[in-house]
C-alpha cells in the first residue's frame, strides 16, 4: 500500500484535502493526524474491522483498548452509558484538550475497539486540524498514538512514516506537536474518579475542579506483580535501544557520577549518550548530548522527550544517562515516561 502524505497548516485548514481523508475512514481505512499531545493512527471507532487493521499496523496486541476521539460534546452520549456529573465538570474545564475519559461503553462502540471491556476511553483533542478531521471523519475516529509498538509515540510526522509507511493509506502531516507527551487518562466509571496516565492535564488541575482525584497506585512505581488499570500501561513501553539509566540527586554529584559512569562503558565498547538540560549539557562527556530543554520550565522537557528518544536508536547509542526531573506539574508525566523508558532503573546519589 502506497501512503499518501499531505501537509495541513491548523491556522488555514484545507478542508478538501480533510474530506478526502474522513472518506478514507468512513471506507473502513486507516489516517494518521496530527494532535496537540503526539500524532493518533485513526481508523472507524464504530467498524470493528477498523479497530482490527489498527492492531495490525500498530503491530499493537488487541487487548489494549483504543481512545474514541470525538470533535463535539453533543455526540458523547451516543458512545457510553450515561455521562456522570464530575465527567461533565471536567468536559466543561479541559475538554478539548489532552484529557481522556473513561466511561462505560454503549452498544454503539463495537469490544474491537475496546478492547474486549466495557468501557471506553474518550477524548475530545484541542487541535483544529484534528477536530476537522474527525468531523469529516463522521465524528468517532478510534486512535492510539501512531507509533509501532514498542515505539516512542510519535511528536511529529516523519516519525510516523518512519514506523508506519506502506501500512496506512495517508498521514496528515501538521508540524510539530505541542505537548509532546499522551494525554492524561481518568477512570470516571467508579464513584472518585483515578488517574490512569499522568499528562500535561495535572492531578492539582483535575483537583481544582472535582475537588480530590485519587492516582491508580502502580502509575509511578515498577509494578510489582499488580495488572494496572490502563492495560496499555503494562507494555514495555517507549523503550529506546540502548540502556537507559536514570540518576537522581544534586547537580554537581548527578553530573560528575555520569560522566564517570561515560568514561567507563567508553573503554567498554558502548556508545554513550546523555539527556541533560540546557545548563548542565555541556559539561557531559558522551558521545552524544542532548538536552531536553529547560528545567524552569519542564513543558520544555515533554516536547523534546521523545524526539530524543528516537535519536538515540537512530545513532546506535547503547547506553544512554538522563538527569531526573521534578515530580511536580507536567513533571510527573515526564518521569512516568523516563521511568518507563528505563524499565525503573534508577540511581539515587
Ligand atoms: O494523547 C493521547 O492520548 C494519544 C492521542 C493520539 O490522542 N493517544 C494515545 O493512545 O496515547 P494510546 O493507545 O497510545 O494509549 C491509550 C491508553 C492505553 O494505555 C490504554 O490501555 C488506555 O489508554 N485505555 C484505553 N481505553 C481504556 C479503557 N477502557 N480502560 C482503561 N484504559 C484504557
Ligand atoms: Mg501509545
């Protein structure tokens, strides 16, 4: 199959070129398009057939549930059983925006899409070529992020052709993301709802809404034996070629252990890499530093993540070092990711 790429601009939409790319959905398939958190692989989330290529592209095990992406509020109650109240709060707060919700499903959403549950998981995005697209679309595109599996998702076209040409029938190529990170993920089907994914859609910002939100307790630890709820979770996920380690502490004593530990597997043979900050970069002695951004400001940090990620396999970097980042803010989705990259492996000094 020959994929075709088109360039969409968000600020002057060419809504020809998006209507050609709804048909191919609703002729059962598969477009990938940008979003404001990483680009989505998007089939039919009502045509079970849909839901199956998706899992085959993806190269993704179909018991991992997809996220039904809509474009307006009025058609959410089609696709679950009943919308509750705190749903409604935070639709009216970060709706669109990265926020998924998890509902228990209506007969409308076929189990290929979820997954086998019954529930399913739902977001309206912000991005304007995105909300077009699901428009024409026919209002209910079912996407994971639009990646391989085993893959960091993807923040900008080229990485999507990377991992999926010749196994879709076009991308919406639309830039640069602008988080960088998957949404935030809230199970709104029990009686307080729990944080699944942490995302840029922080737990103090769900909290200042909903009042308290509870986090499902294998989010940030090394899961010990427990299934966590997001079952997409469990998969080793963002996982770069080299080995990751991460290392924890006081500036000077994290920079003088790393470059130390460079040193070492230098003379070892490896290829060594770094994912400092934009002051600490310059002083490491790997064969290739990159730095994620700034730490005043660690949205910085989630944009550049998995970019950096990529290029870490693309030059064959075997063991790789990364700072630590602060737990508070979009902090926390940074490290959830970083940790899950490294398999848990981390170094306090
Ligand atoms: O930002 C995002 O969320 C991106 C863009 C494309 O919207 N999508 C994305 O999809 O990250 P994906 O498939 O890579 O991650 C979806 C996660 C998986 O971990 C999956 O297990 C979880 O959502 N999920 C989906 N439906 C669920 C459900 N019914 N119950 C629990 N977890 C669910
Ligand atoms: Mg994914």
């Amino acid at each position: 199959m020959e994929t075709r790429v088109i360039q969409v601009d968000e600020q002057h939409i060419q809504t020809g070129l998006l209507r050609q790319a709804g048909e191919i959905i609703k002729a059962g398939g598969l477009v990938a398009f940008p979003t404001e958190t990483v680009y989505g692989l998007g089939g039919d989330a009502l045509n079970p057939d849909s839901s199956r290529k998706i899992y085959e592209a993806k190269g993704r095990p179909s018991d991992n549930p997809l996220i039904v992406h809509i474009c307006r509020m009025e058609d959410l109650a089609y696709i679950v059983e009943e919308i509750p109240e705190a749903a409604l709060k935070l639709a009216e707060a970060f709706w669109p925006g990265p926020l998924t919700m998890i509902f228990h499903k209506s007969a409308a959403v076929p189990h290929e899409t979820t997954g086998g549950l019954d529930t399913v998981a739902v977001r309206m995005p912000s991005h304007k070529t995105a909300l077009s697209f699901i428009r024409e679309a026919g209002g209910y595109v079912a996407a994971p992020s639009a990646n391989r599996s085993g893959r960091p998702s993807p923040t900008c076209a080229k990485y999507v052709t990377e991992d999926l040409a010749g196994r879709i029938e076009m991308v919406i190529d639309g830039g640069g993301v602008e988080i960088g990170l998957e949404s935030t993920i809230v199970d709104m089907t029990e009686e307080d709802p729990v944080i699944l994914r942490p995302g840029y859609i922080t737990k103090e910002m769900l909290e200042s809404v909903l009042g308290s939100v509870r986090e499902d307790r294998t989010m940030m630890s090394d899961l010990n034996g427990q299934a966590p709820r997001a079952p997409g979770m469990k998969y080793r996920h963002y996982a770069p070629k080299g080995i990751l380690t991460i290392v924890d502490g006081e500036e000077e004593r994290v920079t003088a252990y790393i470059n130390e530990r460079l040193d070492c597997l230098k003379r070892e043979g490896h290829k060594t890499g770094v994912i400092g900050t934009d002051t600490t970069i310059a002083r490491y002695r790997g064969d290739v530093c990159k730095s994620a951004g700034s730490r005043d400001d660690e949205r910085t940090v989630a944009r550049e993540l998995y970019r950096i990620l990529r290029e870490f396999d693309d030059e064959e970097v075997t063991a790789i070092f990364s700072e630590s980042f602060d737990t508070a803010g979009i902090g926390q989705a940074v490290m959830n990711r970083l940790l899950k990259a490294a398999g848990h492996h981390i170094v306090y000094l």
